[in-house]
C-alpha cells in the first residue's frame, strides 16, 4: 500500500544525502509529490548557504527562535486541536443520547395513543353491540373476527423463528420473506386469524424490511419473532408438511437459525389497528315516506345505493 | 533537542492555558494541525538528510498552514470546502507519508 508513497524504491539516489541538493522538474505535480515529498526549499537553501554561512551569524540565531517559536505554536496548535476533539466528543453523545431519549418518549407517546385506540374502540363496539340486533351483531363479530380487526381466541399454533445466535451475515438472520412464507403457508393450512409479535394481521398486512429491520404494517418487530395462528385442528401438521415449513427446516440446517412449531391452546390475538376510511356513504334513512319514494323512482344514477346485503 | 523540548513546552501550554479558538476560524482547527504536521515532518527530514534551514522551516510552516486554511476558506465559500480539504489532506497526507518513510529509512536504515 505504501509502495507509490515510497521514494527509496524508485530508485533515486536517496542513500547518498550529498546529492540530494539537485532538483528534478517532474513532468506532472503529483509525481513529483510522490518521488519527493521534500519541500525543493530545503535544498535551494543547503545550496545558497555552502558557500557563505559566517557572515551571517545575527540572523542565524533570529531564525533558530522563530523556529522554536513556531514549533511552540505547533505544540500549542496540536494541544487546541486535542481540546477541541475532548470537548466536543459529550457534545456528540449527548445529542445522540438526547435522540434516543425522544425515540423513547415517541414510541411511549404511540403506544398511550395505541392503547387509547383500543379502549375507544371497545367503547365503540359496546356502543354498537347495544344499538344493533342479535343477528346483525353476531354477524358483524365474525366479519370482524375474519378481517382481523377484532380480538380473537382459541386454539391454533404458534411459530418460533429466531436469529443464528451469531448472526453477522444476512443469510442467518431470518428475513421478512420468511415471515411473509411462514404467514402464508399458515393461511393457507386454515388459519382463521394470525399474528406476528402480537401485530395482528389483515388482508391488506404489510410484511417487509427496511434497513436490517422487518416492518409489520409499518410498525417494527424484532426477534425473536413469534407468529401465532387460531385455526382448526388438523393446521399445525398441514403446517408442518407445507413446503415453506420443508424450506425453513433446510434453513435451520444451513445457517443456524431456529423454527420451531407447537400447538397452543386459549391464544388470544389483539385486534388489527383501524383501517383507514376511505369510502363511505350515508345510510338510507329508515324513513318509510323517503324510502318509499326512492323505491318508486327509478334509479337516477347519481349515487351507487348500498345494497341490501353489503350492510354491516 | 531543544526543538523537541520547544514543541513538548507548546503542547504543555497548550494544554495548561487553554486558548480560546475564535469561532470562525475552528472548522480551520483540524486542517491547520494536518499543515502543521506536513511541516513538521518535512522538517524532521530535512534535519537527517542535512539541510535544514530555519527560515525554510519557518516559511513553510506559515504558507502551510495559511495556504491549507485558505483553501478551504475559499472551498467552503464556493460550496466545494468537503471536497478541497479532502484534496488538501490528502496532498499533505502523502508529503507526510513520503517524509516519514524517508526519516524511517534515516532512524533505521530500512
């Protein structure tokens, strides 16, 4: 590495000092950089002073302190830079422990805001369990209960999967991939509700990584990682014999990661975060007189009327 | 040994008085101790091979330092100050590397 740098094996004549006082005009500045790194002064000067140095003995000794003075400068130029890398090195801690403090109070802040969503939304669904019928609010439980946006429990299964305890390479992490497979191999042996590190999952679930971590609906979970299914009986061998649940084995084997499966009973999985409204439209006023007459009209095309059984 | 003694009591002072660095010239801070270095070690080497003059050293170590700071001075006003003291460092770094390989050769005849 230090070859180029290295002017002795150029082959100038370096070992005798006596000739060095003899400049060459390098073609280029950076060859000449490399080949003499001596600033040419110091030997146009060796080569002014071989012939008279007597006559000049006053301003000898001037020169001998300034150049004392300069190297004091140097120390005291060296120690400045010192202090200034001392003082400045808590600056940068702090505020990168300042950071780390407001990722903290944010994520604190998200999970009150969180938790205020459930409990607003139970309220809701009480309020809504009262105002409907029997029928209808069963049938609005098991829409919600298959949509994954309200809370579930039963039997299923849970899966472990987890790092290579010395995960340094990509290959022995487990990769959202994985996670998105294991979910769909577990879909698609029955299961009715799944999910991953307690974030429920829904039909439109994201499940993907960004930056070394793995975003489940675009909140991040960490290893290791546990995805839990409610289904019928027969899912965790279905499960078992998928071909993902084969493709992870042989991952095991290669790079150390763990998976292991196991049936589990009373699991409960927390509902999915409310999905964003993005259409909507009133509902027909039960008013006998309007209805009447909008049935009797013929359809005027303006608005597509909800139908009968898309209700709920 | 006396220049050495001088550059050891500049570090002690340095240190004990701590001078205050006017903040407009601190960015300069770490390009002038590169500078400063440069002349330093080509000092040094001018030393063993013999011909070292005082005012060289002192000139040099001036225009060093004055020339690597206004460099990038005029870097920065020109939006391109990262780029010209990565320029600078490295020329410099290559002088001190090619002057110490050669005080290396001087100390030990390697």
């Amino acid at each position: 590495m230090s070859r180029p740098v290295d002017p002795g094996s150029a082959g100038d004549p370096e070992g005798t000092p006596a000739s060095k006082p003899e400049r060459h005009y390098a073609p280029d500045f950076l060859t000449q950089l490399f080949q003499d790194p001596l600033d040419p002064g110091y030997a146009d000067a060796a080569a002014g002073r071989s012939g008279d140095h007597e006559a000049r003995t006053w301003r000898w000794g001037t020169l001998r302190t300034l150049t004392l003075v300069t190297l004091v400068v140097t120390g005291m130029l060296f120690a400045m830079a010192y202090r200034k890398t001392v003082a400045e090195e808590p600056d940068r801690s702090q505020a990168r422990a300042g950071l780390i403090a407001q990722i903290h109070e944010r994520e604190k802040d998200a999970d009150d805001l969180a938790r205020r969503t459930e409990q607003l939304r139970r309220e809701v669904s009480a309020a809504r369990s009262a105002a409907l019928t029997d029928t209808e609010a069963i049938r609005l439980r098991e829409l919600e209960a298959v949509t994954g946006f309200g809370r579930v429990s039963g039997d299923g299964v849970v899966v472990r999967v987890a790092d290579a305890p010395d995960a340094e390479s990509a290959n022995s992490r487990v990769l959202d991939i994985d996670l998105q497979k294991i979910a769909n191999a577990l879909w698609s042996a029955g299961a009715e509700a799944i999910a991953i590190n307690g974030q429920r999952l829904t039909s439109t679930s994201t499940i993907r990584s960004a930056g070394g971590t793995i975003l489940v609906d675009f909140r991040p979970v960490t290893g290791p990682y546990e995805v839990t299914a409610i289904g019928p009986r027969q899912m965790e061998r279905e499960f078992s014999a998928s071909e993902t649940a084969g493709v992870m084995r042989r991952v095991v084997q290669v790079y150390g990661i763990s998976f292991e499966i196991a049936d589990a009973d009373d699991l409960t999985l927390p509902a999915a975060a409310e999905p964003q409204l993005r259409y909507a439209e009133p509902l027909v006023t039960p008013d006998p007189t309007e209805s009447g007459a909008a049935n009797g009209s013929p359809p005027t095309g303006a608005s597509p009327r909800p139908s009968s059984s898309g209700g709920g | 040994m006396i220049p050495v003694l001088a550059l050891v009591a500049g570090i002690v002072l340095g240190l004990y008085l701590d001078p205050a660095v006017p903040a407009p010239l601190l960015p300069y801070l770490p390009i002038a101790v590169v500078a400063a270095l440069d002349a330093v070690f080509g000092g040094i080497r001018a030393k063993l091979d013999g011909i070292f003059d005082d005012k060289q050293f002192v000139i040099s170590f001036i225009s060093n330092v004055l020339v690597a700071g206004l460099i990038v001075y005029l870097g920065d006003q020109l939006g391109v100050g990262g780029q010209l003291s990565t320029g600078v460092v490295v020329v410099l770094g290559v002088r001190i590397f090619g002057n110490v390989a050669a005080i290396r050769r001087h100390l030990f005849r390697a």
